[in-house]
C-alpha cells in the first residue's frame, strides 16, 4: 500500500507544480488576456488537484469512511470542500487584483 500511497502524492504534487508554472507563465507571458479559455482550465484542473487533495487526506485522516458504500454522501462531501477552497481562491484573486499588488496588463493586450 505504501507504493500506492507514494504514487498518489506525487501525482498531486506534480500536479500542484504544472498549475504553478502554467499560472507563473501565463501572468509572464499574458496567456490569460492571449487565450482567454486557459483561465477556465487551471480553474477545473486546481479544483480536480483540491478534490484530489482531499481524497488522499481523507483516505489517510479517516479510514473507516473510505470502507463505507455510502459514495454520495462522500462524493459531495469532496466536492464541497473543493468548491468552498475554490470560492475562498476566488477572494484572495478578487483582493489581489484590487490591491494593486500584481501590475495591470498593458494597453494593448486589454484594447479589442
């Protein structure tokens, strides 16, 4: 089990990292204002890694629950917790984008 244990966490460890670096480069490189869906992406692939996140603590903090049949009650249970992250992201995003912390995209990647 310990393999299995291992393969998991470096699947959302690397994970983790290609969401940091495609999110480093598209800040870099004004992917986001270039190709607009990519936001959508690394906001469904960070969701899955969170969801993912969760599984493993659950998995390992709360045995038992994982030997359960009862997989709806899990299931929303997961994604809600993956969902309330992501709306707390959303705040920090919100608070990040007025507090002028990170430099405003030049004019002409803005301009249509």
């Amino acid at each position: 089990m310990p393999g299995k244990t291992f393969q998991s966490n470096t699947f959302v460890v690397s994970g983790l990292f290609g969401l940091l670096i495609v999110h480093i480069l598209g800040i870099v490189g004004h992917w986001y204002a270039i190709y607009p869906p990519l936001g959508a992406i690394l906001h469904f692939s960070g969701g899955f890694i969170v969801a993912c996140i969760t599984l493993w603590f659950l998995a390992r903090r709360y045995p038992p629950v994982m030997a359960t049949k009862r997989t709806l009650p899990f299931f929303l249970l997961i994604v809600g917790i993956a969902v309330l992250i992501g709306v707390f992201w959303e705040f920090i995003e919100f608070i990040l984008d007025h507090s002028h912390v990170i430099a405003p995209l030049p004019s002409e990647l803005t301009q249509p």
